[in-house]
C-alpha cells in the first residue's frame, strides 16, 4: 500500500516520515493504516500526487448539509494537506486538497477519498500527542478538537 522511511535527526517530540503511496491505492485507506501502524495519535500530513477519482465533501453552513461531488479526471494533486487526531480510538483525518486539471484550472475541497494515478509523495508528521480528540459540533456540524 505504501513504502516509507524516517526522518533521520527526527526533534525531539516529533518524528517525521516520508511515504511513498503504491499507484491505485486509496489515499485515505492508505495513510489510515499508515496511521494506525505507527500509533500516531496527533500529527500532520502534507503532500502531493496524482489522481484519477476524487471525491470531494463540501458542508452548507446554512443547511449543515454536506454536499459530495466524485470527479473521474485525471488531476495533479497538487497540495494535500491536513491533520491527523484520533476519535472514538482511531486516527481520525482531516484533509484537505487542491487538484489542476488537464486545462491547468483547479478544483478543491475537503478530501473524502482520492485514488492514486501516477504517485502520491506524503509528509507525516507525528507530535507524539495522545490527547487530542475530536467532538461534534452542533453549531458548525463539525468535528471539532477536543484538547
Ligand atoms: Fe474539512
């Protein structure tokens, strides 16, 4: 599913990991197992890639109602970024992305899933935190930290 290495010279309190997605994998699957193989808790992943299906969520704030669009092109990836926490005792990811298209314009959102086509280059940072949790907020119809 991916190939990694560490950060050699890692800070203290922080341990950094660069990750290499196998082509056709689920970014989303992909960093989930990466997160719970590696027990990270509280972090930070950024990156960049290539996709040929990605499905982005966008929330009303009007409505609290979530509105999902699947785009099947081919894009660059050309900024993921987001943060790891955890919920109900599992990494929870909040990610967002930005995609260009063939005509150069560029589409983004909040990441439900994306599926490689091509490469996906990640950062993962891990700041060995254990504390930070997510809980739903009824005025926003977020998940919002809980520190
Ligand atoms: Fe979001």
């Amino acid at each position: 599913m991916y190939q990694y290495t560490e950060v050699k010279g890692s800070s203290e309190g922080v341990r950094r990991y660069i990750l290499s997605l196998d082509n056709h994998v689920s970014v989303i699957e992909a960093l989930m197992a990466f997160c719970t193989e590696h027990n990270i808790g509280c972090g930070k992943v950024s990156g960049l890639g290539a996709t040929n299906c990605a499905t982005f969520r966008f929330l009303d704030p009007s409505t609290l109602k979530y509105v999902d669009k699947t785009f099947e092109e081919q894009m660059e990836i050309t900024n993921l970024t987001g943060n790891i926490s955890r919920k109900d005792g599992k990494p929870y990811l909040h990610v967002h992305v930005t995609a260009s298209r063939r005509d150069y314009t560029s589409i983004g959102g909040h990441l439900l899933d994306a599926r490689i086509n091509g490469a996906c280059e990640l950062f993962v940072e891990d700041y060995y935190l254990t504390s930070v949790g997510r809980r739903p907020d009824e005025q926003t119809g977020i998940n919002l930290y809980q520190f």
